[in-house]
C-alpha cells in the first residue's frame, strides 16, 4: 500500500527481479497486455510488470484497467498488487494481509479513521481466510510508537463532523449567518439538505417549528447538543434565519443542479450577465478546438463554489494552464487517446522541466477524470439553470436526447448518443465509437431500453467487433466480456 501515487511506480519496480519473473505468462495477463499497449503506448511500464506477476491500482488508471487489475488478482494470475487507497473503494478482493507503506497522506496529514477502517476491513474477510494481518510499516522504535499512537487514536470514537463544523464557525464568524457559510463544500452540502428539507415540508412555519426535530435525527446534533449546548442553540436559530432567506424561493433548483441555493442565485445572475442562452448547447460547435462556447462555459464553472476547487486542483499543477481546459475536454470527447492527451497536455510540470512518460500518463488520467466528473457535473447543472423545463419539452424528442446527453460525451470520452449508450453497457472507450457505426441500425433504431440492448449486445460475436476496429477487435471484445464479468 503506497502513501502517494507517485511512490505506486517505485515500489512496484522493487518486486520486478528475476525470481519473480514468469516462465510461462498466462492468456490472461497477455490479453491484458495487448489492451494496455492499445490504451497506453508500448512504454507504459504497467506492461512489463505483469511479466512478473506484479499489477498496480491507483486514480492515474482508467477505471477499465483498475478493473483488469482486480480480475487478475482475483484469478491469481498477479500475486503482487501495488495500490493507493483506491483499493478501498468497494472492492471485496481475497486479500489475507494488507501492509500500509504509510500511515499519511501527501504532505504529512495522517489517514482519517474511516479511510484506514475501510482499509483494515480489507483483510481476513469472511471465506478469505480466517485471520487477517493489516501491517504498518516502521524504520525504527520512534516511528513504530508513532504508528501505536495512530492505531489506538483509530479505536477511539470519532468526532461528528457537525460538531467541528459548528464549533469552527463559531469561532471563526462569531455567529451562524449560513447563508454566509455555502462557498465551504461541507455547509454546501448541509444547506442543500436544508433547502431540500424545506422543500418536501412545503411550508415556512411548519419547517421552523420543526427545525430542532429535523436535526435531532442526526447522531451529530445529539452530541453538539449534549457537549455544547449554546452551539446548538446557535444552530437552530441559524437555520431558522436561513428558512426566511429561502422562503418562496425555487429551491427545485437545488436538488437538480446540486449545488447550495446560494450558488445557484449567482449563478443564474452570471448566465443572465453573459447572456448565456440556450444557442449555447449546440452539439456541433460545443466540442471543437477553440471552441468560445466550451471556454465561456469553463469560466462561469470556476466560479462556482461546488466545482471551483477541483478545477483549480486540475489547472493550477501540473504543467496544465486554464486555457487549456477546454481543448483537452475537445480532444477526450472526440477520440483522442490517453496516450495523445498525456503527451499533448502532460509532459512538462508547473516549472516547465520535462517529465517521463509514466508520470505524465498517471498525472493525465488523474486529472483528466476528475475534469471530466466535475465538468459533466457542471454541465448538467447549467443546462437546467439555462432551459425552462416547459420550453425544453417543447423541442423535438431527438433534440432533448442529445441535450442531456452533452454532460455525459464529457463523462464518457465518445462524441454520439449511440457510443454513449454502449458506454454505458460497459464498452471501453475506444471501440464505443467505432462499435457505434458499425452496429447502427441493428442495435439503435428499434429504441429499446437499456435492458434489451444488453441483451442484444451479448448476441453480437467478435466478427463485428473487428470489422468495426480491426485486428484489435477481438481483443476489446474479450476485454469487455471480462469487464461485464461473463469471461
């Protein structure tokens, strides 16, 4: 287990010596090969690795290969897996032992309680195996006291995250004005929960009469009530406060777009200062190399407290500049490969001094993913904030198809509705386009749902694949059998 993604690589060459070398590479690990010299380019270092039986998991990794990972390791074709706490993520491997390089993550912040349990929770599970070793790693008897002291600090019960936030705020403010509080990600979403509660009561007294039962059913309040009762007062009249800012308000808004009810107010006001109208989402114009369009978009996104910080995260290292946002979203959606993107966006850092290839791939599917969540995220949300609901139902069905399909051509990386649908099915991305034309009228024009076409995807053979792609047909044919687990 690496502390830092850029430590993943190291540790990993470290178990890459001829005594785990395989005489004999199974189909498996080969295929997987062949797909990650399709994906990644013949230096991709993930490839030899395999030829040691050694596979790595980390967020610098499509979701596809972190998945080719866990099939290998879960059919014993790796006996070595290198991982960030990307393995944490619901993942139910046959691991007997987990061993944590580090108890930290980057820049000395110590693993919170849920993330190490969540990791612990890994090992020793119910028919793998009857006990199971989470190891902590130590140079010497100072930092082996230093892990004890981390450990015992884990069992002990945790903090409520609204009690910190209260008693933070209080301090910092003086008061709980929270309409004041919504450029914070963590009241962000508190707000947003009010607004919502709000809405469902559908009535302003009611709400504030029952504002202290809504938020008794948190064990949170419970325990800011039992050890700091003047901040629990304080909580409830800011809420009260907050409901008469809300009232008659289309808190509607928020549940389609969200975000805080604050954040959709500015940003309704920025739409309407721009005169960004609904000419804006043309599917033609959106998605090309300098588009005005995408970039106007990308610069009201920024401002948005929800989004802001990730795509400050994304801009702001890495050698990636702002400008540059809106081509690299261009160039993923349509086609571009990972190894194009990297090597395009990726190859110098914030100082201009070059990089290698495996450092500029890592730090392209890092960043490029979490733009691609975010800015589908935004997109969405601007298309409801843009388009009155009575005029969106008055457009041709095929028109509201493409629409709200825009957002997922960014989540997905593929420029049509049909590749989008067999995204969605589990293709990977390079053969969903290309799948897409040649399955046309077969697969698309009968409108069946998603269900159905599941169906009548697994019907179709391997010969459609390669006339689609190629040679390397067969082998995202197999690769998608495995993903859908029926390899």
């Amino acid at each position: 287990m690496a502390g830092k993604v850029t430590h993943t690589w190291s540790l990993a060459n470290n178990f890459k010596h001829e005594s785990n070398y395989l005489t004999v590479i199974p189909e498996n690990i080969k295929i997987v090969q062949r797909f990650l010299l399709e994906e990644f380019g013949e230096e991709f270092p993930l490839i030899s690795l395999l030829e040691y039986g050694i596979g790595v998991h980390l967020s610098g990794l499509s979701d596809e290969v972190k998945m080719l990972m866990e099939w290998l390791f879960e059919n014993s074709n790796i006996q070595i897996l290198v991982a960030t706490t990307t393995i944490a993520q619901g993942v139910n491997f046959p691991v007997a032992n987990i061993v944590l390089a580090s108890h930290q993550y980057p820049f000395g912040k110590d693993m919170p309680p849920e993330d190490f349990w969540n990791l612990a929770g890994r090992a020793g599970r119910v028919n793998q195996g009857s006990v199971g070793i989470i190891a902590l790693a130590a140079k010497d008897q100072e930092k082996a006291e230093q892990l004890k002291k981390f450990v015992n600090k884990n069992v002990e019960s945790l903090n409520s995250t609204l009690v910190h936030m209260v008693q933070q705020a209080i301090e910092q403010w003086g008061d709980l004005n929270l309409h004041l509080l919504y450029k914070q990600p963590e009241w962000s979403s508190f707000l947003q929960y009010l607004a919502h509660t709000y809405r469902q009561i559908g009535n302003h007294e009611k709400f504030v009469t029952t504002v202290e039962q809504v938020l008794r059913g948190t064990l949170g309040f419970q325990d800011l009530r039992r050890n700091n009762p003047k901040a629990a007062t304080d909580l409830v009249n800011g809420v009260r406060r907050y409901a008469e800012k809300i009232s008659g308000r289309p808190l509607s808004l928020v549940d389609n777009t969200g975000f805080s009810w604050e954040s959709v107010s500015k940003t309704l006001s920025r739409l309407k200062k721009e005169r960004i109208s609904q000419e804006i989402w043309d599917a033609d114009n959106l998605f090309i190399q300098d588009s005005g369009s995408l970039q106007k978009i990308l610069l009201i996104l920024q401002d948005i407290p929800e989004l802001s910080k990730n795509l400050e995260q994304i801009s702001g290292t890495g050698g990636v500049n702002q400008s540059s946002l809106a081509n690299m979203i261009t160039d993923w959606v349509n086609g571009a490969s990972l190894k194009e993107i990297a090597q395009e966006y990726f190859t110098t850092n914030v100082g201009g001094k070059t990089v290698k290839f495996t450092e500029a791939i890592t730090n392209c599917c890092q960043k490029l993913f979490k733009l691609n969540q975010t800015v589908s995220w935004g997109l969405s949300a601007l298309q409801t904030l843009t388009f009155k609901e009575e005029e969106f139902d008055l457009l041709p069905q095929a028109e509201q198809k493409t629409l709200r399909n825009l957002p997922a051509r960014v989540f997905y990386g593929v420029n049509s509705d049909d590749a989008i649908t067999l995204r969605l099915l589990g293709v990977p991305r390079k053969a969903a386009q290309p799948l897409a034309k040649q399955l046309g009228e077969r697969l698309f024009n009968q409108d069946l749902p998603l269900s159905r076409l599941r169906n009548e995807l697994a019907k179709v053979d391997a010969i459609d694949w390669t006339q689609a792609m190629g040679q390397v047909g067969q082998d995202y044919y197999t690769i998608w059998k495995i993903l859908e687990g029926n390899e």
